[in-house]
C-alpha cells in the first residue's frame, strides 16, 4: 500500500471512530457533551395554527387582540379586532384575521394622529380618527376573499380581514 493510501485509511479509520463517539478505552462517556445545539421549533404558516376559534372558522391562535364569538361582549359581534397606530407603526401586528362569509366584524383603532380607516372595496365604509381616541369600524363580510382596512393617509395596513 502506498503512503498516500495508508494515510487516507488512516484518516478514514480517525474519522469513523469520531463520528462513532469511541473513546480509546471504549467505556461509555458519563459527561454531558461540551456544546448543545438548540433546534427551533418549525414555523407555522396562519393557515396551519392551531385555532381557538370553532372549528367552523379558521383561528388567529395568539392574536390576543382578536376576540370572538362571545368572547367580543358585544351581542351581534362574530369578531373584533383592537388595534392601534402609534409612532408611524401598526401595534400589535394582527396580520390576517379569518373570518366566515356573513360574520359582523368591528374594528377599535386608537392612533397618535388624525387619519380615516378606510375599507377595501367598501368606499361608504370609512371612519374618521381622533387622536388618542378609539374609533370603531364595522363592516360585515359578504364575499370571500381577503378585505384590507388601511390608514387613508399614512397609508397604514391595519389588518386584512380573510373570508372563506
């Protein structure tokens, strides 16, 4: 065997035991390993959430601003949604919320500036804000498919509300 050959079996040899975790005495280690590798565990899309709401409707499972069913305290409400715009930012971030076609949705934004929430494809649908004011906004879904409230001037997404 050349040297070349002998020094490739030898590394070969070192390798497989490392990765075996043999030690030269071959008694098994009682020491934890000197490092962990924490593994995260894998993002969920909205879509596969697990959901708090009934099974009927798709859930918004740790949006702690949207509450539903009963949980609104307002008879007639199926969803509501808080939200503010404070310091050019939406806070919290709600993102999407599902709802089913025919839900009453109500809307409570407070924001640091004047502005109109406005409705997506609902122009008779708009509520001028006061400053540090909550205001609402109600809107009940007649069509699937998703329905963006956004600031009028600032041009803020404050949620998108999702039908199906």
């Amino acid at each position: 065997m050349s040297r070349r050959a002998a020094a490739l079996a030898g590394t070969i040899a070192a390798a497989a035991l490392a990765v075996a975790g043999c030690s030269a005495d071959d008694e098994p280690s009682t020491q934890p390993p000197a490092t962990y590798t924490s593994v995260p565990a894998p993002a969920m899309s909205s879509s596969a959430a697990p959901s708090a709401a009934p099974s009927s409707a798709a859930g918004n499972a740790g949006q702690s601003n949207v509450k539903r069913g009963a949980d609104t305290g307002e008879a007639g409400v199926d969803v509501l949604v808080t939200v503010g715009y404070q310091g050019g930012k939406v806070t919290p971030e709600t993102g999407v919320v599902d709802v089913k076609v025919g839900n009453k949705v109500k809307i409570t934004v407070t924001s640091d500036q004047a502005d109109n929430v406005d409705v997506q494809d609902q122009p008779g649908e708009s509520v001028a804000l006061t400053p540090k004011k909550a205001q609402d906004i109600t809107l009940t879904v007649t069509k699937p498919g998703d329905t963006k409230v956004t600031l009028r001037q600032s041009g803020a997404l404050l949620v998108t509300v999702h039908a199906a």
